[in-house]
C-alpha cells in the first residue's frame, strides 16, 4: 500500500515562523530547530524547501514597497527596506539546513 501524505506547506510555514520567534534568543540554532520542525511539518525535502524561501522572498521584499510608500521618499524607503531585507536573508541559511534535514527526516 502507498503512504499516505503527511504534512503541507502552510503548516511547515506556520511552524517554522513560530519556533523561530520564540528562539530569536538563540542565534544560528533557533533557525536551525525552527526548520527541523518545520520540514517535518511540511511532509517533504522538496515542500521544507518551498516553506523557508517562501515567507523570506515576501517579508523581504514587502518592506522595500511599505517603507518607500511610508516615507514618501524612495531612496529611504529603499535603505530602510534593504536593511530588513538582509536580516530576513541572514535567517534563511540555517532556516534551510534545518527544512531540509527535517524533511528527510520525515
């Protein structure tokens, strides 16, 4: 018999973004746990994959928009969207060993 599907996107999503805000305090290991969870959730190598890049690309580009519709000055909004653009990247690199251990894990 086949196994049945486990797990979805949104929940290795959701997962993921809650242990990494109660483990902000742990730098480079609460990412790492955040996307071992997280890929387990997900069901997958491939759906723990989806799970990390899809909430970075959107909360590190929505801050570029936001910030210059904000202001009214597009060169601040672009520094300021910038800056939190690289934070929200620095946390995808473990974030992304975490989904993908977690997805094979699973």
């Amino acid at each position: 018999m086949a196994k049945q599907k486990k797990g979805s996107i949104i929940s290795g999503i959701f997962w993921m973004f809650l242990i990494s805000i109660l483990l902000f305090w742990l730098p480079g290991f609460g990412p790492l746990i955040a996307g071992i969870v997280g890929g387990k959730k997900a069901g997958g190598i491939s759906n723990a994959i989806i799970a990390v890049f899809l909430p970075a690309i959107v909360l590190g580009v929505l801050p570029l928009f936001f910030t210059s519709a904000l202001t009214g000055a597009p060169i601040i909004g672009f520094v300021a969207g910038a800056g939190s653009f690289i934070l929200v990247i620095s946390n995808v690199g473990p974030l992304l060993i975490g989904a993908i251990i977690g997805g094979i894990l699973d």
